[in-house]
C-alpha cells in the first residue's frame, strides 16, 4: 500500500515537472522582425546588412514567428530553386495583407522571397535556418543584445535589429528542467 501511493506522488511530481518545462518552452519563443522597422522592402543598396546576413547572426527555433511588415508588396514560401531564380510562380505559400506572421513548425530551411521578381533580384530574400526548440540542444550563449540609447540618430538604421535574445539563464533552467524530468522518469522506472 506505502508503496503504491509513493509511485503516485512520483507519477504526480513527474507530470508536475513536465507541465513547468511546457510552460517555460511555451515562454521561449520569440518573434523576429524582418527588416526592423523599415520592414520587408527592396533594399536600395544602403544597407548595412542583407536580409541574409541578419538571418545568419540569429538563431531561429521551431515555434518562432517571423513578422514581416510590407505594402504593395507579398511574402513567398518557396522552395530552392525558386528562391535561387526568384520563380514567383507556383510558391508553397503566399501571403499579401501586409501583416504576416510566420511561424516555423518544423526544423530545418525555409526559403521567403518578395513577390515581386525584381525586389526579389534585388535581394528581398530570405533563407532562415531552423533548429530544433532549445530544450533538446545544450545551452548556448546568447547573442550580446543591442545597445540601447547609444545616440539618438542611431535608432533609424533599420537594419540594426536588435536580435530577440534568449537570456542564457533561461536556457539553462530549460536544460536543467528537462534533465530533472529525465532523472524523475528514471526514478519512476526504477521503482517498478
Ligand atoms: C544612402 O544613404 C545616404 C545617406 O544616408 C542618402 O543620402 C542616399 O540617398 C542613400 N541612397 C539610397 C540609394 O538610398
Ligand atoms: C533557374 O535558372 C537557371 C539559370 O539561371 C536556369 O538554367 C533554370 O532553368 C532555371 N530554373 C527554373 C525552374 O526556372
Ligand atoms: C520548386 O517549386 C517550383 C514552383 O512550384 C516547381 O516548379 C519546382 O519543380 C520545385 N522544385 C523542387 C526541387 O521541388
Ligand atoms: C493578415 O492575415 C493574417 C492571417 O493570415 C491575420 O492574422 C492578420 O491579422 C492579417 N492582417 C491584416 C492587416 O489584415
């Protein structure tokens, strides 16, 4: 009898330690703006950094959302080869209200261009790399947040986005929430 009512307060401690750890990845995920507050546009050749560039200095994890602001213009989902000739035909998914938000449900690589072929020539493009939610990776540092109120004319620079950082705390109590639950489910396991 003692014991059965141990293995239920280890099964309730368990799904109690699950539930924060769901809790805290559902907290850590973050919505990135394409463009900053210029947004989606065809880049006039002023900029200090390509759509690219950005995308390769962010870590990008499955349930962010990427948030792309545009006018008379269009997002397009499409696969290599379009995004390489900037084929705006037949794309896996488009999107056209200006306000798009888009969230990646799956690891791996996602190919946006501009609706329009010659913003698109332009290099109004996209390849966002996805990794799996940080839960299952070790804890990495995070990238150094940009500074603030360092001179007021600074802010316009719209290609300056301060990165959405997850504070390498965070992700440390994400790694350690989650080896916890490992070493409870052990626990459980053994008991039997
Ligand atoms: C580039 O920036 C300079 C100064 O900010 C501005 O005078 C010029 O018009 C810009 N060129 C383009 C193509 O936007
Ligand atoms: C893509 O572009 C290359 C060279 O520019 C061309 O050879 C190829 O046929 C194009 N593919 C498609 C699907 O348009
Ligand atoms: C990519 O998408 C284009 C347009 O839908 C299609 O014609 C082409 O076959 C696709 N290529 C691959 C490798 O799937
Ligand atoms: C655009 O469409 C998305 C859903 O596809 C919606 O959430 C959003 O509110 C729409 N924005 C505007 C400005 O209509």
């Amino acid at each position: 009898m003692a014991s059965l009512s141990m293995m239920k307060l280890c099964h309730l401690s368990f799904f109690y330690f699950m539930l924060i750890c769901m809790i805290v990845v559902s907290v850590s995920s973050f919505q990135f703006e394409v463009g900053g507050e210029r947004g989606w546009i065809k880049p006039t050749g002023n900029e200090t950094e390509t759509y690219n560039e950005w995308a390769t200095q962010n870590r990008f994890h499955v349930g962010d959302t990427l948030y792309f602001g545009y006018k008379k213009d269009s997002v397009l989902l499409v696969n290599s080869t379009s995004y390489n000739n900037c084929t705006v035909s037949n794309p896996i998914s488009k999107f056209e209200n200006g306000s798009t938000k888009f969230r990646f449900d799956r690891y791996g690589i996602f190919y946006f261009i501009s609706g329009q072929p010659d913003n698109c020539k332009a290099g109004q493009k996209l390849i966002v790399r996805v990794m799996v939610h940080p839960m299952f990776i070790s804890p990495q540092p995070a990238p150094s947040p940009q500074t603030k109120g360092s001179g007021d004319g600074d802010d316009w620079d719209p290609f300056n986005w301060g990165p959405p950082s997850m504070s390498s705390t965070l992700k440390m109590s994400v790694a350690s929430c989650l080896i916890i639950s490992l070493g409870g489910m052990l626990v459980l396991f053994s008991s039997y």
